[in-house]
C-alpha cells in the first residue's frame, strides 16, 4: 500500500485495496452523505482511519441488508451511541422482521421448485415444468 508522508492519510486506490471499494462508490458516499467531505491537498482526496472504518461500518451494515438510507441513520446513531440505544434496537428489529418475511418466501419459493423438480422427474414423456410455470 503506498502511504503519504503521514501514515494514516491514505489516497483513494489505498482505500479501495484496504476496502474493496471503487473510487466511483468512495466518491458515491461522499455526495450522498455517508462519508463526510474527505480532505483534500491538490484534488486529491485523502482519507483517514476513521473514514476507513466509518466505510467498514458501511460494508458490514450492507452485507446485513440495510439500505443506504438505513446506514445514513445508523452512522448519525454510531457518532451519538449515548443516546441511540432505543432507535438502533428497533431499527434493528425492524430488519429482523423484515429478513424474517424474507425467509418465509425464500422457504415457499424453494418448496415451489421442489415440486416442479419432482414433477419433472417423475415423468416418463417430457417435463412439465414449462407447462407448470405457464
């Protein structure tokens, strides 16, 4: 990783090797928000470790399935926790909820395919499942 003069001052292609992220995402979450204004010494950006983790942050709360508009409201809890405890638990909830009724389609719609599958197989002259979908 190549490093500026001061070693916690990464450009953005050091961001994108440490996060996996594209400049085009970093620059993305800068307009929209997420990232504050990052630093800047002759057009070029520079970034933090706290940028660093607060796009960490972002990472995991996507891999969650949380919208970008969850992860703004979460970020502004993670920069005032002591008085986030309550919205953050039902904000939480509220994405467990929702990856509950998730699973329960998930469940029907793999028990639907397991039926034409079963279908298919148990005939001896063509599979239905084309027939089944129409």
């Amino acid at each position: 990783m190549r490093q500026l003069q001061d070693p916690k001052q990464y450009r953005i292609s050091d961001v994108g090797r440490l996060t996996g992220l594209t400049p085009d995402t970093l620059r993305y979450y800068e307009k929209i928000g997420l990232l504050p204004r990052v630093g800047r010494v002759g057009g070029i950006r520079l970034y933090n470790d706290k940028d660093v983790s607060r796009l960490r942050f972002i990472q995991r709360t996507q891999k969650m399935d949380f919208t970008l508009a969850e992860i703004g409201t979460l970020l502004k809890m993670r920069d005032a926790p002591q008085s986030a405890r309550k919205s953050v638990r039902e904000l939480t909830a509220k994405k467990l909820a929702e990856t509950e009724t998730h699973l329960g389609e998930l469940k029907t719609l793999r028990n639907e395919l397991q039926l034409l599958l079963n279908l298919c197989n148990s005939s001896r002259k063509d599979c239905g499942i084309l027939k089944e979908l129409q």
